[in-house]
C-alpha cells in the first residue's frame, strides 16, 4: 500500500507535491506546538523532542521530490526547505551538494529569494560558491541580496568578511548593511570601527547611517569603561559617543523604534553612569530604620553593598 501511495504521489505535479509536503509538515508542527502547551514533565519533553526532529523525519520526502523534479522550481524549494529544516538528517549533505551546484545556474532572483534570513548554512564551500554567484553577476541588484545574506548570516567566514566589505563598497544603501552595523557594533576589532566609519561616510540611507551611528556610539561608550581615571580622556571620548548617539535618535525619528530605544538607553549611561559621574541619588532605610540619602555622605568613601533575601 505504501508503494502504491507513493507512486501516486509521484504521478502529481511537482509543485502541488511540494505544497502538500509544506502543509503536512505545518499541520504536524501546529499539533505538536498545542500539544506541547498542554503537557508536562516528561510527556513535554519527549513532546518538545520529536517537534526539533520533525523536520529531519521530513526530509527525505522533500528530497525525493528534489530527485524527481531536478531543474525544477519545485525540486528548487525542496532543496533548500531541507537546508533550512533538515539539519541532521542523511538528505542533509546530499541536499547541500545539490544546492551548492545549482548556485551557479539557477536564475539569480529565485536564488536571492531562496537566502532568507532565516536560513542558515555554515558550509564553507556552499557559503564561497553564493559569493563567486555575487561577484559574477555584480551588476545585478539581487547580487546584493546575496551578499547581505552571507553577510549577515555567515558570522566570522571568509565568504562573510568578504560579502560584508563588497556590500559595503558597492551597495551602501542596501537593507542589509543596517543589520550588518548592528553586527559591527558588539565587535571590538579595530577593523569592526573602520568598517562602521566607512559605511557612515558612504551611506545616504538615514536607516543605515542611523543604525552606523549607534554602533559606532555603543563601541566609544563601553571605551569609557576602560579609561580608569582618566577623567579628562573619558569625557572627550564620551562626548564622541554622546554626539554619535543623538545623531542616530535624530536620523531614525520614530521608524524604528527598537533602534531609538537602544540608542536612549546608551546615551542615558554615558549621561549618568558612566565612570566619573556623579553617582544617581539614593533614598532609603539604615538598619537602625533611619532614612538618609547617599548625596549625605558625599565627599566621603562609600561602599555600597546591595544585598537582598529571599
């Protein structure tokens, strides 16, 4: 009976086969996801253990159609839903290798469409044949899409470092180089800076200068916490930040809230809590249930000691 569900099924069009697999998967997934909610203990976590394997008990499926449907757009999904879901899987790497050749042939729209942030390859070769695909076809504009993906998901590769500085140079305007600054910002390399530095300079997007701006800020404010009592040098380098920070507020206004709020939060520190401020006021009890203020005992050393009970 299985054969014959299975020749049936391969009597289908490749497309409508690709969209049933895609609905039976969610179906499952969405009763896992219910069921999951409803258990507990044990029950939940064997629950929670067969949802993170549903995808590979899928792949297989996915990559018969693959097989059946090789230069097709549906056996193109196939390829790529497993890169994305059927990690640890055996069609996993046979998966990988067909979609590594195909980077050079598919049509560049439906690959740029295929790199979605959620996917996430860690394959060296797979991650260098996207960006030999990106410089072939530089004059394309979907290039760029291939290099914010590699970019933005390719973490610290070769293909990644070297998306990041293409992108930067040629399409310093494109969605991606905001997520990339954001990136640059929690990287202390001095490389990480320049990069920030060049993509403020070359920019004329107010969302990505915005988001350069902030990074550069975060990166001269966690420099404040390292200069001691160097009092003088502190300031000069916290005033940076406090500019680079109230530019990027500025150029965002209200189109990204996340950023602003980010943004406040950074300048808020560099205002009041940086080293070589004056500490904010305190108000409480002694343990002689006593009120007094912090500002009391100023000129003198104060150790604080936050404790608690529970």
């Amino acid at each position: 009976m299985r054969g014959q569900a299975r020749a049936q099924d391969e009597k289908e069009p490749p497309q409508k086969r690709y969209a049933a697999l895609q609905k039976d998967f969610l179906a499952q997934r969405n009763e896992l996801i219910t069921a999951i909610n409803k258990a507990k203990g044990d029950e939940q976590k064997q629950l929670l253990q067969k949802y993170t394997g549903l995808g590979r008990s899928f792949a297989e499926k996915f990559y018969q159609l693959a097989e059946d449907d090789p230069k097709g757009p549906a056996g193109m999904n196939a390829l790529f839903w497993i890169l994305q879901n059927g990690t640890g899987s055996a069609a996993h790497p046979k998966a990988l290798d067909r979609a590594t050749a195909l980077v050079e042939e598919m049509p560049l729209k439906d690959l740029a469409r295929q790199l979605s942030p959620a996917l996430r390859v860690g394959n060296a070769k797979f991650l260098e044949s996207v960006l030999s695909r990106a410089e072939k076809d530089e004059n394309d504009p979907k290039a760029g899409d291939l290099l914010g993906w590699l970019a933005t998901t390719g973490g610290t590769t070769s293909a990644a470092r070297k998306a990041t500085e293409r992108l930067v140079s040629k399409y310093p305007d494109h969605p991606a180089v905001e997520r990339v600054c954001l990136t640059l910002a929690n990287n202390r390399t001095a490389q990480a800076g320049d990069m920030l530095k060049l993509i403020l300079e070359k920019s004329t997007s107010p969302r990505v200068q915005a988001a350069a701006s902030l990074g550069l800020g975060k990166r001269l404010a966690a420099q404040t916490d390292t200069l001691g009592e160097k009092i003088e040098e502190a300031d000069k380098v916290a005033a940076a930040a406090e500019k680079l920070l109230t530019k990027a507020i500025d150029l965002v206004g209200n189109d990204n809230p996340t950023l602003k709020a980010d943004a406040e939060k950074e300048l808020k520190f560099l205002r009041t809590l940086r080293v070589g401020k004056v500490a904010p006021e305190i108000t409480a009890a002694d343990l002689d249930a006593k009120d007094f203020k912090l500002s009391d005992y100023r000129g003198k050393v104060v150790l604080l000691d936050f404790w608690g009970n529970w």
